[in-house]
C-alpha cells in the first residue's frame, strides 16, 4: 500500500481541486447554473464582451443521452449511469494496463524512459476518469465554468451576420490536455532514443516486441476456447 500512496494522494489532491474550483463557483453564483442543453441560456454567456470570464454551464449531453435511453424502458437512469462509469472503467484501466505493459517492456530494452513523465500520464488521467465519474453523479452532467468568448460572423440567408461564440471547460479538460502533451513529448522521446541505437538493436526490439505481442493473442484466444469448451 505504501507503494501506491504517493499515487493516491496525488490523485485524490488532482480531484479535490477540480471539485473544491466548482463547489466555490457554484456558491459564488448561488447556484445560478446555465444547461448547455439550453441554447438560449447560451445569450447569458456571450451577453458579457469579455474574452474570458468564469461562468457555471453544465454540460449535460451525456445524461441527456442516458435520460433518452431510459425513456420508454423499465431501466432507470441510475442503473444507466452506473453501466457507463463501470465500462468507462473497464475502458480506462485496459488502455492503463496496456501502457504499462508496453513501458515496462521498453524500459527493460535499451530504450531510456522518462518515469516522470510516465507517472504524470497515470496522475492525470486517472484523476480525469474519476472527475468525470463524480461529475456525472453529483453535478448531472460536467459542470465548466472557464469560459472563452470570441466575436466571429455567421451566414445566414444572404449575408454574414456577426456572432459572438463561447468554448466552456473546466480544470479536467486542462488535464486531458495536460495528458495528451505528456504522451506526445513521451512519444517523442522514444523515437529520439530509438533513433540513437544502431539498426541490429532496433532489429531486436522490433523482434522480442513482435513476440510479446505474438504471445499475448495466444493467451487471449486460449481464454476464449477454454471458456466455449467450458
């Protein structure tokens, strides 16, 4: 356990101040909360000429997606929602554990690997995963209130009227983003120090990958055939 505390606290530090940014936005604005499934509450954004400005709007497509699927069935959106953030996960950890799988087999080659960077992919992404699993129960929806705002035109019948648009988020969508650059710069790297090794080296790594990756379908197949013939 003291191996994964550091892991923990981190995380659960990453979610606390996502949760903690909105519980005092939403006290500040005394719960006056914009749907973004109501677009004419979208005026009450773009009412305001700043470019940037903090402003409560839950975006509630994805329960908005669960309530129709409920609709005219005997299963309620409780159970609905608690199938989604189960298979988000299952999703979540299958693609973590396929990273790991990958990392721990190009750390034991010649290849250098940046832990940190790697230790910041599990932060971020774990912290993103439990946000928005939280979002989803608690708030109905993910509630963004970072809101950027430009003027643009848009055409309509015979001419460009001007538009004034908005883009909402939130600190989770930071660290999505936060994530993607980190797998890039880790993408990068490798390449980089792929590049530096010699060509029968390269061969190598290609080869004991190609058998890993042979040997890990085998297993997978064997599974399923034990459990038809179950």
């Amino acid at each position: 356990m003291k191996k994964y505390s550091k892991y923990i606290i981190i995380i659960l530090l990453l979610v606390a101040l996502d949760q903690g940014a909105k519980l005092i936005v939403a006290h500040i604005f005394d719960g006056d909360v914009v749907l973004a499934s109501e677009i004419d509450n979208a005026n009450k954004i773009t009412a305001n000429s700043d470019t940037f400005q903090i402003y409560p709007i839950i975006n509630d497509s994805p329960v908005q997606k669960l309530l129709q699927k409920a609709e005219g069935s005997k299963i309620s959106i409780g159970f609905l929602m608690l199938i989604d953030i189960i298979m988000n996960a299952i999703i979540s950890a299958l693609i973590l554990l396929a990273l790991y799988k990958i990392f721990r087999f190009l750390s034991k080659t010649k290849l250098k690997m940046s832990t940190k960077i790697i230790n910041g992919l599990v932060y971020f992404s774990i912290a993103s995963w439990a946000v928005r699993s939280i979002d989803k129960i608690f708030w109905d929806g993910t509630l963004d209130f970072l809101c950027i705002s430009w003027k643009g035109t848009q055409w309509r019948v015979d001419h460009y009227h001007p538009m004034t648009y908005y883009r909402a988020f939130d600190i989770t969508d930071i660290y999505l983003i936060i994530c993607m650059l980190l797998g890039l710069l880790l993408l990068i790297l490798i390449i980089i120090n792929l590049l530096k090794l010699s060509k029968e080296e390269r061969k190598d790594i290609d080869k004991e990958f190609k058998q890993r990756l042979k040997s890990f379908f085998k297993k997978v197949f064997r599974i399923r055939k034990d459990e038809k013939q179950g």
